[in-house]
C-alpha cells in the first residue's frame, strides 16, 4: 500500500514522464509528475486525431480542382460545438480536478507538518545572490542568540516534513528544489510558505528561477538530506556555536521574525 504524504520513509515513485525530469527525490513530487504524464498523453492523443483528420482529408479531396465555402448544416454546427465541449471538458477538466486535489492533498495542506513534531522548520531570506537560512537553535525559537544561519547551505533531515518561510531583502527571487518539485516566490515585504518532505538522503541544487540581476547565474545552493540523528548532531553543534560568538551589534545578521501561523 502507497504510504500518505507526509509519513516518514515514503518512497518516491517514478513514472514514464520523469524520464526527462530531474530524479523525484521527495515524498509527494510522484504527484507532479503525474499530472505532467497524464498532460502529454493527452496532448499525444488529440494530436494524433488532429493529424490523422487532416491526412484523411487531404486524400479524401485529393482530386479537387475548386473551392467552396460551406458553412455545414445546423446539425453538423452542433455536433462539432458537442465534440469541442466534451474535449475540453475531458482533458481541461481532469487535469484541473487532479491539479487541486494535490493542493488539497499536498501543498496546501499544512496541518501535515503543522501536526508532526519532527517537522522541521526554516526561515530563508533570498538575497542578491544568495540564500541564507535560518535554523531555530536549542531554545526552539526564532531570531535568538542561539539561532544557526548559514549560506546558501540547507540541510533537513529524511522522512519528516520541512516547512519553509520564505522572503526577500531586494527583488523577487525565485526558490526552486528541482529534485523535490517545488517553486515559490520570494517577494520582499512577504513571507511565503511551502514545505516538502525528502525521501533519501543525498545532496541536491538549490536554484532561483527568476532572472533576479546580473549575477543570477551564482545563485545555487545545495540542499543536504541526512539522516536524523546526523541532523540533530549537526543542529546541536551548529547551535551551541552560533550562541557562542553572537554579537547583539551585528544587526544585518538579525533578519529573522516570528514564525507565522499556518496560511
């Protein structure tokens, strides 16, 4: 039996479309990849009628030599306005029903990680040309001494939901996980919320897909998928570090907020 979203250790699954994707890493983003299968089989079809139409006709009248306008018959009129509807809403309907049933399911569910107690939860702050997150430290609260911000550098554990708050200090950037299926804006004066569960561990690209200046090329990042007891380890140690060599002065270090409720 498929595991749900969000519970830990759910494998992805792969499907003939994500042969030309990058590798599904993540516990839900099988769901993505499906409407994207699903869209092309669609696509396949009705352009196999198209063309098949059209070949039929051109040898059907092969041999005509004038051409008349014809503005068909009321029935005819109505069997195509019939076709067209019912084409439109087979393939555009049923991609719109999956399409929310996975905001529903997934991306706008956040009583998944809201109810987890593992869930691990970041704040990113995209600047020009960078991201820097920030990890609530020991005290389990944001934008204190022990808070860990590091430098275009995530790492979440395996197996539990990471939820990410995500704003920008200049321009709007773009906050992509390729191998996790995830894209949200970051928009200054704005938190925006997305989270994602990993499904192994491994090392995988950050990227901005919004053409944010100059150097938007530099804008990579990579996120590290450990294990939970390396993730912890590393949190402790990252922590007890950060509250050691905290400066109350630095205030450009000091971009972090409360961590908002759910949207």
């Amino acid at each position: 039996m498929d595991a749900a979203p969000g519970t830990p250790g759910a494998e992805p699954r792969h499907t003939v479309a994500t042969v030309a994707l990058p590798e599904d890493v993540s516990a839900n983003g099988h769901r993505i990849d499906q409407l994207l299968e699903l869209n092309h089989r669609f696509d396949f079809i009705l352009a196999v009628v198209m063309l098949g139409w059209l070949g039929l006709m051109l040898w059907r009248f092969r041999g005509a030599r004038k051409v008349a306008p014809d503005g068909g018959t009321r029935r005819s009129r109505a069997l195509v306005m019939v076709t067209a509807l019912t084409i439109f809403g087979v393939v555009d309907g049923t991609m719109f029903a999956r399409s929310l049933g996975y905001l529903d399911d997934v991306l706008w569910n956040f009583e998944v990680p809201e109810g987890n107690p593992a869930t691990v939860r970041l704040e990113v702050n995209a600047r020009q040309w960078a991201w820097e997150v920030r990890y609530a430290g020991e005290d389990g609260r944001f934008n204190t001494a022990d808070d860990v911000v590091t430098w275009s550098d995530v790492r979440v554990p395996v197996g539990v939901p990471v939820w990410v708050q995500l704003a920008s200090t200049d321009v709007v950037h773009g906050f992509s996980l390729p191998n996790f299926r995830v894209k949200l804006d970051a928009i200054p004066g704005r938190v925006n919320q997305t989270w994602f569960q990993a499904a192994r561990e491994g090392t995988w690209e950050v990227a901005c897909y919004e053409h944010c200046g100059t150097s938007h090329y530099k804008m990579r990042g990579t996120l590290t998928v450990m294990t939970p007891e390396a993730y912890a380890t590393w949190l402790r140690e990252a922590s007890r570090q950060a509250a050691h060599v905290y400066d109350s002065a630095d205030t450009a270090a000091h971009w972090g907020w409360e961590w908002r409720p759910k949207p």
